[in-house]
C-alpha cells in the first residue's frame, strides 16, 4: 500500500519542516496553557491563604518602671511608641516605649485629687473621665503631636479636654460620684453616673450651631432617671447619647435617653444558667455588650428590631476555657476581644467566628492591666513593677468557615443570615463577607439564562443542521456564529437601559409571550400539516423559517399591545403594586428576568455552534439507513441523529453553562447588584465576577475584603473546571455509549 502521508507531504523539505513546527508549536502552546492555569491556581491560593493564618503572639520586650499608685487603666497611642497610664489617684502618666529610651517616663499630670471614681469610652474615642467627691467630673483625652526634626520624627504627648478645661458638675447636690460612665464623639457627648445616694444623673452634650467665622460651643443638658433600683453594678452609655445601660442584679436596664422625658425602655434577665452578670463590656460601635457571668460564661447581646419595637437579645455565647476570665479587652475597631484567664491563659475571639482563634498559656501570672494597641498589633501586659509588650499578627479574624458559608447573626439583624455587605461610611462598620449570596446570584443568573438560551439555541440548532436547506445554512450559521463577537458591554447596556425598562412597562405582555410562543408554534405547525399536500409542495423544504418570521413577529407585537389591557383587567392598573401586595413578590426594574434574557442572547451563540456542527456531523449513512427502514424524518431525528450527536450537544450546553456562570458585563449593567438570596425572577442579584469588578479597584491591597475577592474568584475557577470536567466525562461515556452507530 502506498504511503499515503509521504504523498501528501511529497518530498518538499519546506513542508516537512513546516509541519514540525506547527505540531511543536501547537504543543507548546497546550502546554503553555496548561501551565499558565496551574500558575493562576497557585497565585489564587498565595494571596487566600494568609486569611486561614492562626493568630500568633511574640514576645517583644520587657522592662521595669516603679509606680507608687495603682493604676485604673493602661493604653498604647497608635504607633505603639508611647503608653499612657492613668492611676485611681487621679494621675496621667506618659511612658516612652521606644527601644532606645523605653521606660522612659515623658511626662505626668494630677487630673483630679483623690478621685472616687473612673470611667473610659470605646477605644476607638480615647476619652476618660474621673468622678470627684463633689459631685464634679474631668473629661480628658490623651493626645500625641507629632513633628520632625530633620528627618527625625518626635511624637509629643499633651492633653486635651473635650468638653471644657473646667470641671463638669454632674451632681448638683454636690455628692460624690460612685460610679461613672462616658463617651465624647465629634458632634455629640455624655456623661452618667450613679451619686453616693444611689441616684442616676446625665448630662447630654450637643454643638449649637455658630456663626460663620465662630467656634461652636457645646450646649449641656442635666437631668436625672428615675425609676432605676438603688443596687447599680455597672454603667454603660452609647456614643449617640441615645442609650444608657445599667446592670443591677441579673437585670440589665436599657434607658433611652431624651432629657427629662428619659424613660426606661426595657429590662432584661441577662444571667446566663448558672452564674449571675459580673461585667458590663462595649464593644467596638457600642451596638454590642459582652456581658461576663459568675459561671465564666461571655455573652454578647444587641438590640434587634422585631414586631416594631427594639428589643434586646442574646445574640450568642463564647466558648471559654475553664479557668475565670479576669479582663475582657476589647479591639479598637473590630467586633474583637481579648480575654485574659486566671490561670494565665491569653484567648483571643471574634464575633462572627465560634469558639476563639487563639488561646495560650502565654502569661506566667495573671497581670494587673492588659491593654490592646489601636492597630491590634501590640499586646502590653503590667503586673506590678515590670511591663511586658508583646507583637500581635492577626490580621484577618473576621474570616473563617463560619462567616464565608454559614449564617451569622449580625448586629441589628433580627435572626442569622447569609450576607455580603463589604463596607460602609463608618470605621466601626462589621464587614460581613459571605460569600454564600453571590455564590447564589452566579447560579441563578446562569440557570435562568440557560432556561432561556438551550431551548432556542438546540431548536435552532437542530432545524438548521437537519431541516434547513443548504443555501440558507450558508446565511443563518454564520450570521448567528456572529453574535458571539457581540461585545457583552453592549448587550449589558442595552439591556439595562432599553430592555429593562420595556420588561418593565410590558411585564404581561412578556409573560405572555413566554407562554403563548411555544403553544403558537405547535398551531402553525398542526396548521402546515392539515394543508393539502399541493399547497405544501409548493414551499421547498428547509425554507419553512421564512413563513414562521412573521408570525413570531406579529405574536410579540400582539401581546405587547394587548398588554396594558391585561395589565388594567387582571392587576388592577398596576401588576407591580399588585405582586407586592397580594403575593409578597418584589419587583426590580433591573432583574434576573433580564438578566436571563439578555444573557441568554449571549450564551446561545457558543451552544448554538457547538450543537450544530455535533447534528450536522453525524453520517449521512446513519439518516439514509433509517429513512429507508421506514423512520419518518423525527423518528430519524430522535432516534438516531440526536442519540448519535449527544456528546456534542451534551458539550454545548456545558460550554455555555460555563460562559454564563463566568459572565461579568451583563450581569454587571443589568442588575441591581443586590447580593440577596431568592429565586423570584422579579428581583435582582450579584455574582461572583460581577463583586469582583465592582470591588477589586475600591479595596485595600492585603485587607480581607481584598483577599476574599480572590477567594470569590479561586470559587469562580473552580466552578469553571468543574463544569467542564463533568462535561468532558459525560461527553466520553455518551460517545462510547453511542459509539455503535
């Protein structure tokens, strides 16, 4: 037998060195595909992975500084070069931290002589307060200048009074102040506490408003509350000067506060099974209390809205160790805490994240103060005369499985749920980053784009390839493999600024479009085949598209037109009102109904191709052979063709199932980019890669937000290898199954 590949070659040198090296080329390029994924893979895994890191705690360095007084609380400024230390005598002390001069003492000031009492705000305002025997109050806060010398930069501690150099009297009778508790924000203050008689006084700042040119001055409200029992454990106050907490007993109180209309708005038994309230802790926001129990149980309860009315609840316990908690020491700007143990023990915790992420036999004795540096990067430990500071790396606790895959309760919602709301206006903001919404919106959008494209993408495919006269194939396979160049931009565009609005107004007419079109093809066609045979003749085969056009045409302008009047008799004038009233349905002008349409036109180009050539392929032997056994042309088409082409088809659709869950630019232009979890068609939704490009420019290069975008696209390609490995074994197992034929 003659060699058939050196006829082809011939004996050109050229060519056979041509064709090597379009068979190594095209390796190569394989190759190079193949690694460059692996390589995708690997990076997607190297910027996740520091997210899933475990908190780690080092010693840093340790010194001594002899103190004659007891302190009444300890705290690092912001670029841990200075610690502040301010006594129960009434003393603010200034520590220089720095490693040439650390020990240093950088300054001391007597606030208040002989104190009664202390209070300090959420870290995050560094306001303190002491309370006198007169009934009189200091408000300060610690400040730090920093300037440069050279290029030698000095940080100098001063202090600052926020709500006046002069004392405040907060008990007009003049007793002293028990108990205290405050917060000082830009545009708001307060200031409560409890008098030696067991009364409760407030006062409530607020800024008048100045003249131009004039500074505002601050405008002071006293009043009592009334009503409070006489055995007051602790105090809290919100930064809004809204609420006031009091822990009496196993009851706490929640007194909103409105000047001498103040009322107390509830009281709740916060004493978990066993133990009795002990502790009374804000965290970050104040939206949150950590109540610590006699039974070394923490808790933490916020106020949800239910029935119309805000009520405080028990949103969830933490998991402790076995020894007592001796300090609980909250984040500067995170739902975080610290919780120091008596035996020791250093326990770290996160909100949204159950049980603790760290917890280590870390400290030798249990320390009289521990304070958290603002960055949550620095640990100081005192236990008498010696101070030890430790480096903090936990820069991700927010993340874990819980928060990514499992409800979560957060503040202010009435019961656990999947959210994805990454930021905010305010720096206390809780990000909450499941990403088990947009998982959610990527699927339905390519479920109800698939729903849409392969009914009309393999009916298309199927005419043309099996019913369509060869002429006419030459015009409608190309012109539709076409609009698979179609820019998505484009059909992102015009779907949410010329097709959204349309749905909206024909939403009927759409609908019954949707019903009528498949019912209307079936009557044409029983109608063509109840004509005499001469009359059917007279079109040739393949060309029956050309009497469906105007027919699909006048249908979808028939229900169009006739869609107002369905709309005024069936909805009452208005089916959007109508929906939302008596059937709970939610309505977004830009919805996953347009999504399913505008990215269905983009998916059934890729299933509409693939599948075609798959029908168009089978051999002609195999329709011949069934047609003269006596099959009719469907019975041929069933039985035969399609059975025989399925792995192709089977191909397609898998193919643009990929295409749709990967999409971008409509789903980006065509939503309302809502991340919310409800198959109603009506309403809106986010996906995978749409988050990512709405996000990825906005975010912070190494925070968490920006590392969980890579892990939405770490999910992405995932689903994408996935769908395509499911397609490819069921492509093989079809071919080998229908091999025979």
């Amino acid at each position: 037998m003659a060699d058939a590949s050196a006829f082809l070659s011939g004996d050109s040198p050229g060519r056979r060195v041509k064709d090597k090296l379009a068979r190594y080329g095209v390796t190569a390029g394989g190759i190079s595909v193949l690694i460059t994924l692996v390589l995708i893979f690997f990076y997607l895994l190297y910027v996740i992975m520091p997210i899933f890191a475990s908190v780690n705690v080092t010693s840093k360095q340790a010194f001594s500084i002899d103190f004659s007084d007891n302190p009444a609380a300890i705290y690092l400024n912001e670029q841990n070069n200075i610690a502040y230390r301010m006594s129960l005598q009434g003393y603010l002390t200034f520590i220089n931290l720095a490693p040439k001069n650390v020990g240093e003492l950088m300054g001391e000031h007597q606030l208040m002589a002989s104190p009664v009492s202390f209070a300090r705000t959420l870290p995050s305002e560094e306001v303190f307060a002491y309370g006198g025997r007169s009934g009189e109050v200091v408000v300060f806060k610690p400040t730090f200048r920093i300037s440069f010398t050279g290029e030698m930069k000095q940080t100098t501690p001063d202090i600052a009074y926020p709500l006046g150099v002069s004392p405040l009297q907060l008990d007009p009778e003049g007793h002293a102040i028990s108990q205290l508790a405050v917060s000082v924000r830009a545009e708001q203050a307060v200031v409560a506490g409890v008098t030696a008689d067991q009364r409760v006084r407030v006062m409530t700042f607020s800024h008048q408003d100045a003249l131009p040119g004039q500074a505002s001055d601050w405008q002071a409200i006293s009043f009592g509350i009334e009503g409070l029992p006489d055995t007051i454990s602790a105090l809290a106050v919100t930064p809004d000067a809204r609420t006031l907490y009091v822990l009496s007993g196993n009851n706490l109180y929640v007194v909103a506060l409105n000047g001498d209309n103040s009322v107390i708005r509830d009281v709740v038994d916060v004493s978990s099974a066993q133990g009795e309230p002990q502790h009374l802790t804000l965290l970050s926001g104040a939206n949150s209390l950590l109540i610590t129990t006699s039974d070394n149980a923490v808790s933490q309860w916020f106020e949800v809205l239910r029935e119309g009315k805000r009520t405080l609840v028990k949103a969830r316990h933490f998991a402790l160790p076995d020894s007592p908690v001796v300090q609980l020491v909250p984040e500067y700007a995170r739902k975080g805490f610290f919780a120091v143990h008596q035996n020791g023990e250093l326990s770290a915790y996160y909100t949204t994240i159950k049980g603790y992420i760290y917890n280590e036999p870390l400290l030798a004795e249990v320390p009289d103060w521990v304070a958290i540096s603002p960055r949550a990067d620095r640990l100081l430990t005192v236990n008498g005369d010696n101070w030890q500071l430790y480096k903090v790396d936990n820069r991700h606790p927010e993340i874990g499985f819980s928060s990514l895959w499992q409800k979560i309760w957060y503040e202010g919602y009435p019961e656990p749920e999947y959210v994805w709301q990454s930021t905010s206006a305010s720096d206390e903001f809780e990000p909450k980053l499941s990403l088990v919404p947009v998982v959610f919106g990527t699927l339905k959008a390519a479920v109800y784009a698939m729903f849409f494209a392969i009914p009309m993408a393999l009916a298309g495919a199927i005419y043309t390839a099996y019913f369509m006269s060869s002429k006419m194939r030459r015009v409608i396979k190309p012109t539709v493999e076409i609009m698979e160049a179609l820019p998505t931009v484009i059909l992102g565009f015009l779907a949410g600024i010329w097709l959204a609005p349309i749905v909206e107004e024909y939403l009927p007419g759409i609908a019954m479009v949707i019903v009528v079109f498949p019912l209307m093809m079936m009557l044409v066609g029983i109608g063509w085949s109840l004509l005499p045979g001469p009359w059917r003749h007279r079109l040739p085969n393949g060309l029956h598209i050309i009497l469906l056009m105007p027919v699909i045409v006048l249908l979808v302008y028939a229900c169009l037109e006739v869609s107002p009047y369905v709309e005024q008799w069936l909805f009452d004038g208005d089916i959007r009102m109508y929906l939302t009233n008596e059937w709970g349905i939610g309505y977004d002008q830009r919805n996953t109904l347009v999504v399913g349409i505008a990215m269905g036109f983009a998916v059934i180009p890729t299933i509409f191709t693939i599948a075609e050539d798959a029908i168009f392929s089978v051999p002609g032997h195999l329709t011949s052979g069934s047609l003269a056994l006596g099959a009719t042309h469907w019975q041929t088409l069933t039985r035969v063709v399609l059975l025989t082409a399925s792995p192709g088809i089977f191909s397609a659709i898998m193919m643009g199932l990929g295409r749709a869950v990967g999409e971008t630019m409509i789903v980006l232009m065509a939503t309302g980019n809502t991340p919310i979890m409800d198959w109603n068609i009506l309403e809106g939704l986010r996906t995978l890669s749409a988050t990512i490009a709405i996000e990825m420019p906005e975010t912070e290069v190494g925070s968490s937000h920006y590392r969980v975008l890579f892990l939405a696209a770490f999910v992405l390609f995932v689903f994408t290898f996935i769908f395509n490995t499911i397609a490819e074994l069921v492509r093989q197992r079809l071919r080998e199954k229908y091999s025979s034929l």
